[in-house]
C-alpha cells in the first residue's frame, strides 16, 4: 500500500509539507502503522547503478553513511555507531524499503537522528548554499539503493 | 449520570492539562563529563603538560596585554584587576551573566570589550581576534580548578529559556539539534570522533582541527555549519543565550582553559 500523504514532494510549502505528514501519520495510525514503510516506485529513470552508490556514500564530504554506520567499506577507516551497522540491510530489507529509509525516515519514526536525504520540507535555517537542495539528488538515491541491495551478507 | 459524565470530562481536561504543564525530563547527563575525557590519550598529554600546550602561546600574550597600557586612558587591566589577576580568579566560573546596571547577558569577551570601551577609552577587540582570544584565555586561566557556576534564575532566566530552546531546535540541512548528539548520544562515534556532552568549561581552547584557538562561539559556528545550518554571529545574542544554557549543563565541571581539543 502506497501512500501518497505521508511523503511531501520536495516541492511543497513548509506548512502544507507539516499538514500532509501530520495527516499522512493519522491515516498510517488508522492502517495499523503499515504505511510509508516502503516507496516502490523509483526517483529516476536510470537504473540505480551499484559501482556508483558504493562511490556516493564514502564521499566524507556529502554528508556519507560511514559518519554514522559501520559498512563493509574497510578501505575507510573509523566507521561511525550512531545508527545499526549496514551490513546484511540488503537482506533485512527490499529496495522499496530502503529507499524510504534514505529519501524520509522520518515518516517511519519522526525522532531519527538520520536526516531525509531527499526532502526539503520541514527544514529550518539550513546554510545558504545548500537550500533548495537535498542531500543526495534523485539519481544518487538511486545508485545508493542500488547497493545498499548488494550488502546482503551479515559481518 | 450527566454529573458523573461532566465529572469525568472535567477530569479529563484536568489529566491534560496537567500532562501538558508537567515539565519534560531533563535529558542533560548528570554528573557532567568534560570533553576531556572523551579525548584520545595523546590529546589528553598535550592538554596535561603547561609546556607543551599549544594554548600557553595564547595565555603569555595575555599575560602581555594584561599589563600593557591602553587606549587613551593609558591604563592597564593590570591597573584595577591586580598585575596576576588576582581581582578576577574565579569571574570567568560564573559568566555569562546578567549585567545589573544594563540587563545584558554578557560573556567574558564583552566584559573585556565593554571594559576597553568605557573605562580604558579604547577601542573593542574584534571577537574572534587574536588579542580577545589571548586575554580571554589569560582570564579565564585565572579561574583554572574553580567549578564553573552560572546563576540562570532571576534576571538571567529569560535567557536561560532562550537558550535552551536553541539547545533543542533542530535545524539546518541535517536537521539535528544538539541535544539530540550532546545529550542522548554522548561517548558514541561519529566517523572516528567521540561525541562528548557540549561542555565549554575548557575554552577558549586549542583545537587541533584548527590548528588554533576558538571561543565557545566559533565552537557554535563549526557546529551549526557542519549540520548545514546558518549559523549565528560570535557575539550575538543567540549565541550568548546557548553559551549561558550550556555552561549551566557544565555547572560544577572545573574551569580548564586552556583546553586541548581535537
């Protein structure tokens, strides 16, 4: 089940984005909290390319998953803990889950520490050259599903 | 019936309310742990030794400027303060503060500015400037081994809210407060540094990173700009609201400026 109100479109307004979550959440709560866990349909055209995703999240400088995740990336040292290790999430979750998990984890738990990294509603002060950008763009979301989906061994 | 219906109604809206009005837990760690302890050994060693602390260049221009002569009243800090400072051990514990005779919040570095301005004829350091950062840490050094002891009641309280809600918004592209790292998350890794709890009784500090020394406000700035945030001007009263909530989260820590940061 899909359901379009729980995500804001990077292009909403701030307050529709809040209404369109809170009212996205109020319906998941009626559906047993079943929603938003996934998102099937990809942001791109292109295939995400696995080669490319492994390359997108060492990149220290583009906000990359090491600073908070062990990954099975041993080239890079020191490896964050603030979230799980990444280890086996090809196995534990499929690439429609994943790519909810990067592009708004918080419409699955609205606390995370872990930032959307695409979406632009709900974002307060955010530095100058970064605004009206999202983290990563639709193709890197891609290409980091793309592998996240190959780490299907535990360590 | 209805009695017993409006009874339970009204207790209802009572039970709200008063969950609403019940202050949320304060999540600080208690007992406060400086960053020094979340430091790699080697930085530690650095921090430990006065001769070979890099913040000692900062402090012997202090110690300098201290008893130099300034601006057109041609006196020196030395002049009212004590040629070792001995008017100010324990002043730099228990700023910020609110200012009786203005109501300001001010800091250590306004103290010193507002001391050149009206009573020394001379003209404010800029913040950040090498000479504030020297006398800041040749002050503060003064009160080195005394348990950091804001007031945040009283005048100092508006303040103290205003800070703490900064301490707990989120904010830029990463969306993160500093809560959700300096409280809930302190000893955890973040690449290959330890979070630790935000506390500033160390500062100005030598940090690594800069290869230079850093006010308690360009600690702020690196923060917020790291999360993608705006960040607010050093000395603005933004950043003097966080500094008073956040030396309070500090309150009993030993001043230990100059501090060795990575």
């Amino acid at each position: 089940m899909r359901m379009d109100g729980m995500r804001a479109s990077p292009q909403t307004s701030g307050a529709e984005g809040r209404r369109r979550l809170a009212l996205g959440l109020a319906l998941a709560l009626c559906a047993g909290g079943a929603a938003a866990q996934e998102m099937p349909e990809p942001l791109t055209a292109e295939p995400g390319n696995p080669e490319r995703g492994r390359l997108v999240v060492r990149d220290l400088g583009a906000a990359s998953c090491l600073i908070c995740h062990a990954m099975p990336i041993p080239e890079e040292p020191d490896h964050g803990d603030i979230g799980p290790p990444l280890h086996g999430v090809g196995a534990r979750f499929t690439p429609a889950e994943l790519r909810q998990r990067l592009v708004d984890p918080k419409a699955i738990d609205p606390d995370t520490v872990m930032p959307s990294y695409y979406q632009l509603e709900g974002l307060r002060d955010v530095l100058g050259r970064y605004v009206g950008r999202t983290i990563y763009t639709a193709q890197q979301i891609e290409d980091v599903v793309a592998y996240l989906a190959t780490l299907t061994e535990d360590p | 019936m209805r009695a017993a219906l409006t009874l339970a109604a009204l207790g209802a809206v009572l039970c709200g309310a008063l969950g609403a009005s019940a202050q949320e837990p304060d999540p600080t760690p208690r007992p406060p742990i400086s960053g020094y302890d979340y430091m790699a050994r080697a930085t530690q060693e650095l921090q430990d030794d006065d001769f070979v602390n890099p913040g000692f260049f900062a402090i012997d221009r202090g110690r300098r400027l201290w008893s130099e002569p300034a601006g057109a009243s041609g006196a020196a800090c030395a002049d009212c303060h004590g040629a070792e400072g001995e008017g100010l051990v324990g002043a730099a514990a228990r700023l910020p503060a609110v200012d009786p005779q203005t109501g300001a919040l001010m800091n250590l570095e306004g103290h010193i500015n507002d001391c050149r301005e009206s009573r020394m004829n001379a003209d404010p350091y800029a913040y950040e400037s090498e000479d504030l950062l020297a006398l800041t840490a040749y002050v503060s050094h003064l009160s080195r081994g005394v348990p950091v002891a804001v007031a945040v009641d009283g005048p100092a309280a508006p303040f103290f809210e205003q800070g703490r809600a900064l301490f707990f918004e989120r904010r830029g592209q990463l969306d993160l407060s500093c809560t959700q790292c300096h409280d809930a998350r302190a000893g955890q890794m973040l690449r290959g540094d330890r979070i630790s709890q935000g506390h500033v009784n160390g500062f100005p500090i030598y940090r690594l990173k800069w290869f230079a020394m850093g006010s308690r406000h360009r600690m702020f700035e690196w923060c917020n700009t790291s999360l993608r945030a705006e960040p607010f001007a050093p000395g603005s009263p933004e950043y003097l609201a966080l500094e008073l909530y956040v030396a309070w989260r500090g309150n009993g820590l030993p001043i230990e400026t100059p501090a060795v940061r990575r």
